[in-house]
C-alpha cells in the first residue's frame, strides 16, 4: 500500500482521530488474542513468540483513554507517521 492509499483510508478509522497511542511491544488485548492489525494498512501486528511473513511484534497502541481501553487498537509505525497529523495523533510513549 502506499502512503497515499494509507492516507485515504482514514475516514475509515474515525473512531481513532484525536487519540493518544504508546509505542511498545504487542501484547493482546485478552488473554485468547495473539495478535492485532494495523487499523491503517492491516498488516498483522503479533506476540513477540509469533513468527511469520510480513508479520511485525510491535507497534502503536491505544491508551487507557479510548473507550475500550488500552491496547485495544494498533497502528504500525509507518502508518503511525503517515497519519498522525491528519488524525491529530498524540505520541504518548514515555
């Protein structure tokens, strides 16, 4: 996908603009999820014990702020900068 493909695709995770994201390790939302996607690109984001193509073990999530709780969202780092003007994204990590 490219930038410009990513970039028009944000009407599709309004749910997402104005968050704040840390950026970290993936680890799942609940105790049966293994891995995520990226909202964006949908690229597989995984436990670090995951092993694949394309897949990645860290990425942007959610903080406790949205309404269903950290980590429940995940973004990789390349859509991350892509979009966090345009989503008014807030990099929170510590």
């Amino acid at each position: 996908m490219t930038e410009d493909e990513r970039l028009k695709n944000l009407d599709t995770i309004s749910r997402l603009r104005g968050q704040s994201f840390i950026r970290k390790a993936y680890a799942g939302y609940r105790r049966d999820w293994d891995h995520d996607h990226c909202a964006l690109c949908w690229v597989k984001i995984a436990e670090p014990s995951m092993a694949g193509d394309g897949m990645i073990h860290e990425g942007y999530a959610v903080t406790e702020a949205y309404e269903k709780g950290a980590d429940y969202e995940w973004v990789c780092s390349s859509c991350f900068d892509v979009a966090k003007d345009k989503m008014s994204w807030r990099d929170a990590t510590p």
